[in-house]
C-alpha cells in the first residue's frame, strides 16, 4: 500500500525527523491514523526509528525519501503524471467555453448575415448593389484580439516587470464568469484540525474546552452544551485524556502532541476558524461585463437567427450546418446568461450563513478575551498538566540507524559513566 500523501507533505515540511504529534498536528490527522501511516512510510522508505529513554519514537526518513517511494510505487509515478495531465486538460476545458462562446455568435452572424444577403437578392432580383440589405458583424479589433495569442502576453509581462499578480486572459474569464472559481473552503475540515492542534501544542497539550470552540461549529445545546460533549471528537483524534480538577471542572490532555522530535516556536493561529466568503468571479469587473455583453448578443442573435431560419429556405452548406445545430446554439446562449444568474443568487444565500458562522465563533473567541473568574481557574489547572518533551539524541535508548551491537556498549558506557558519577557522590557524603 502507497503511503499516505499528506504525511510525506508532513514529513518534508518538518525536516524529515518527526514524531506522531508533530505530523498528527501539522496535517490535522488522527493520532493513531499518523503513527500507522508513518510505520508504513518508514518500512517502505528506509526510515529509522528513534527510541528515547522514555519510550517515546521519533522517525528519522532520508530526505529523498519521496524519490525512493515513486520508483518503487506505480501508483505515485502515475498520481505524478496523471496531476501534470490534469493541469493541461483543465486549462482545455477552461478555455473551452470562452471558444466556443465566439464560435457561436461568429456562426450565427455570419448566418444572418448570408440569410439576409439572400433575401435582398431574391427582393432586387438577383441584383442591386453590394451594400444592400444585409449587415457584416466583424467587430475588428476586439473579435481579433481574442483569437491573438502571443507567448508571453501581456498579463504576464506586467506581472515579470512589476511583481503583480497575473489576470486570467478573456477565454479563462469567461470559465470564472460561467461556474466561479471553486469552493474557496475547499480545505476547511482540513484547516480547522490542523488549528486545533496547533493551539493544544502552543499551549504545550493543555487546554479547556472554551479555547477550542471557536473552531467548531453546531455546539450542542443545554445538558450536552454543559458537559462539554462536543470536545469528544478532538479527543478521539489526538488521543486526549480530559482531568477533572477538586472542583469538579474539566480539562483536556494530550500527551502525543507533547512529544516532538525539534524543539519549535509557537505557532500562530487565528483567533477563531474563519471560513472566506464565496466570490462571483476572479475575472476583472472589464472581463465580466464583456462576457455578459458578449452573451447577450450571442441570444439576441440567436432570437433573430431563429426567426430568419423559420422564414427562409435553406440549401446546403454553412447554413444547412447552422439550421441544423442552431438549438444547441440557442440552449448554450440561454444557459450562458441563466447559470451565473442563478448562481449569484445562490452566493448570496451561502455567504449569508457563513457570515452567521463566522460571527458565532468570533462570539466564542471574545470570551477568552476576557474570562471570567470560573475560565481562569481551569486555564490555571490545565497548566498544571502542560509540559513538552523534546526527543533530542542525547537520550535515546535504541535507534534502527546503528547495529544493536555498537549500541549496546553505547549505552554500557553511558551506565558505568552514570555509576561512576553515583559513586563518587557517595565518597563526598
């Protein structure tokens, strides 16, 4: 089985020696999901187990641990590849709807405009000057400029000279226009364990109940509100143990998190989980009211196309293809202007309740601001239980890097040294 990718991110970001609270922490896992998953990356990597005199572990992983893993895994080479695909086709599909936009309204006016021709001809009799009755949708420059394609448009250069972010080009805005840009709390779940653990750590595995609820939502009500059920859950991941102080009041241990393999700053973390609103678009306000333009005149000339069509013979040729493909062409021209209708509507209902979400957990992030007499005494027992246990190589007991043998008298010589050092205090005595 192909290790777990979000404990190799760990690994890597933690400087590939690590301990089960420091990746349970930095991803957001399960306690016991990231002392499996690590025992799995070490068996297949190379990696070496670390015991210290406490019995605690700490993973040691070659640093091209990960290059080891894709020549051995077919999964990860084709998770590789299948990812670089990806990128490309998705850029396709992207700029897809933008093409087929121009193609549409390019066919359709080029439709009228022979529909149209052909009806003057047939009133003048076959004659009459070129310019009659007909009209020629060519919008020069700007229908030119979004078929131009340059290696290094301008967007980009902008951004290599001035250090801005690059915009999207028209063909990507008319995607963001269509369907938005993705859910922008696509890793939320992920976000708000990983904070969880982040403030148990800074608070050296430690901490009451009211410091994790800004980062939960649904609180229960009443009796379970009271006895503080909704911590079940973060016990259960991180292997919490709650204490109940002399006064009955509860607080929450974790000794896994205590235990790190380097010694690290406090993390910071916000104040309370908060999830980012939903935009319409990430395209320009220029980019928008040009796709919308463009799609309003891909309808109207739809409308007109239709009319023209029910009145008018057709032949063969292009406009044999039109008539043919034309409700397809009017359902991509109505459902280009319906979906980002509906869709704003629905941002503004989904952005109302995250907004109510927000402001709930901001509410229970203001009460640490300020506790009250009964918070303070039970942040003041929960430091009773604080403590970090660094697993330096100072005092480890066995280590998988070294045959047993060598590290054997190792440790005799560290024993006959400690023995030496009783001995002589009992002299001084």
């Amino acid at each position: 089985m192909a290790p777990n990718p979000k404990v190799m991110q760990a690994v890597t970001e933690l400087g590939y020696r690590v301990t089960v609270g420091d990746v349970a922490a930095k991803a957001g896992l399960d306690v016991n999901f990231a002392e499996r998953e690590l025992l799995t990356l070490a068996s297949e990597a190379g990696g070496h187990l670390q015991v210290a005199e406490s019995g605690d572990i700490a993973y040691l992983f070659p640093k091209n641990f990960q290059d080891i893993l894709r020549n051995k895994f077919l999964r990860l080479q084709v998770q590789e590849w299948w990812q670089k695909i990806w990128r490309v086709l998705f850029y396709l599909i992207r700029i897809s709807f933008g093409i087929v936009l121009v193609v549409s309204i390019v066919l359709i006016f080029v439709a009228i405009t022979l529909l149209l021709s052909a009806s003057s001809d047939n009133n003048n009799g076959g004659g009459g000057d070129d310019r009659g009755g007909g009209f020629w949708f060519f919008p020069s420059n700007d229908l030119i400029w979004l078929f131009y394609w340059n290696h290094e448009p301008y967007y980009q250069q902008r951004s290599r000279l001035t250090g801005e972010k690059p915009e999207m080009n028209f063909m990507e805005a008319v995607f963001s226009f269509l369907f938005g840009d993705g859910n922008p709390n696509y890793n939320l779940e992920e976000r708000k364990w990983s904070t969880i653990a982040a403030t148990i750590r800074n608070n050296q595995g430690a901490i009451v109940a009211e410091q994790i609820a800004p980062y939960l939502d649904n609180l229960p009500k009443g009796y379970a509100l009271e006895y503080e059920e909704y911590m079940l859950p973060t016990l259960s991941r991180f292997d919490g143990r709650p204490e109940v102080s002399p006064e009955g009041q509860i607080v929450y241990h974790f000794p896994q998190l205590q235990i790190t393999a380097t010694e690290r700053n406090t993390e910071p973390v916000p104040a309370y989980l908060r999830e980012m609103l939903w935009r319409f678009s990430h395209a320009s306000s220029g980019q928008i009211m040009l796709a919308a333009g463009l799609g309003a005149v891909n309808v109207v000339g739809a409308l007109i196309l239709g009319s023209l069509l029910a009145k008018s013979a057709i032949g063969s040729g292009l406009l044999s293809l039109v008539a043919t493909i034309y409700p397809m062409l009017l359902i991509y021209g109505v459902g280009f202007l319906t979906i980002p209708l509906i869709r704003y509507f629905w941002i503004q209902w989904k952005n109302s309740s995250i907004a109510a979400r927000n402001q709930e957990r901001q509410q229970r992030a203001m009460l640490l601001n300020q506790p009250d007499p009964n918070l303070q005494q039970k942040l003041a027992y929960a430091r009773e239980f604080a403590a970090e246990n660094i697993l330096n190589g100072q005092d480890l007991a066995y280590t998988t890097e070294t045959e047993l043998t060598a590290q054997e008298l190792e440790q005799s010589a560290k024993i006959d040294a400690e023995w030496q050092k009783r001995i002589g205090r009992s002299e001084n005595l």
